[in-house]
C-alpha cells in the first residue's frame, strides 16, 4: 500500500499529493501516483521513490525524469519502474509481480535545484 504523504512549502513550491492506499493480489501489478500540484509540471522534475518497512528505515527504489534519464538503486529488482503521466500531471511507481514482501508504504520525493535538494521529509520512525 502507499501513504498519503503532502510536502508542505510555501507557495512557490510545488507540492506532491500520495493517494492513502493500494490494495493487489501477488503476481498482480501496482500502479502507485504522485499528483504534482497546479503551476508546476511533473515533466521538468526528477522523481524519487522509496520503500519503508515497519521499523526500517525508507529505503531508495529509484529516480525517474525520463526514459533517457534514470536510475535504479543497487539491488532492486526491475519490477519496480518509474514513469510519468503528463496528462494527470503524475508520478508513477509500478510495481509487476507482486510479491508479499513488497507490502510497505511507499514514498515519492521531488527532486529540486541542482545540487539534488528535495522537498520534504519522511516520517520519523516508530
């Protein structure tokens, strides 16, 4: 399942908006989205994903901007993929083969300026 997460900032910031919950079958896919906030378009940003176990620390998945321009963390399997839809002004994580393991909250974070600054923080831990 994914967090309702919102990344507060002034108006000048662009804000990213989680929906609370996803629920799939394992060997099913899962198709999580950031909705980037009005005045600003998902295109011209890096988005980052992360998975959060209980107790654990949030763990790096991977960084989209493009098909051309992207990263996959050291280790995580290529059935986590990002993409966006400039339609719903979105981020998207998709998740193929659902394994049980994969139950976590799920973070997206967004890339700001040049020196790889983000907006926003995660939840402290339990």
């Amino acid at each position: 399942f994914a967090s309702l997460f919102l990344f507060p900032g002034s108006l000048s910031q662009p804000v990213l908006t989680q929906i609370s919950s996803v629920s799939a079958s394992p060997g099913s896919s899962a198709r999580l989205m950031c909705t980037l906030s009005s005045g600003f378009k998902v295109p011209g940003y890096h988005i980052s994903w992360y998975q959060q176990k209980t107790e654990n620390a949030p763990q790096f998945l991977l960084r989209y901007y493009s098909e051309s321009d992207k990263y996959q963390g050291p280790g995580v399997p290529s059935r986590f993929s990002g993409s966006k839809d400039a339609s719903a002004n979105a981020g998207i994580l998709l998740i193929s083969g659902l394994q049980p393991d994969d139950e976590a909250d799920y973070y997206s974070r967004l890339e700001i300026g040049m020196n790889g600054d983000y907006l926003g923080d995660f939840p402290k831990s339990q």
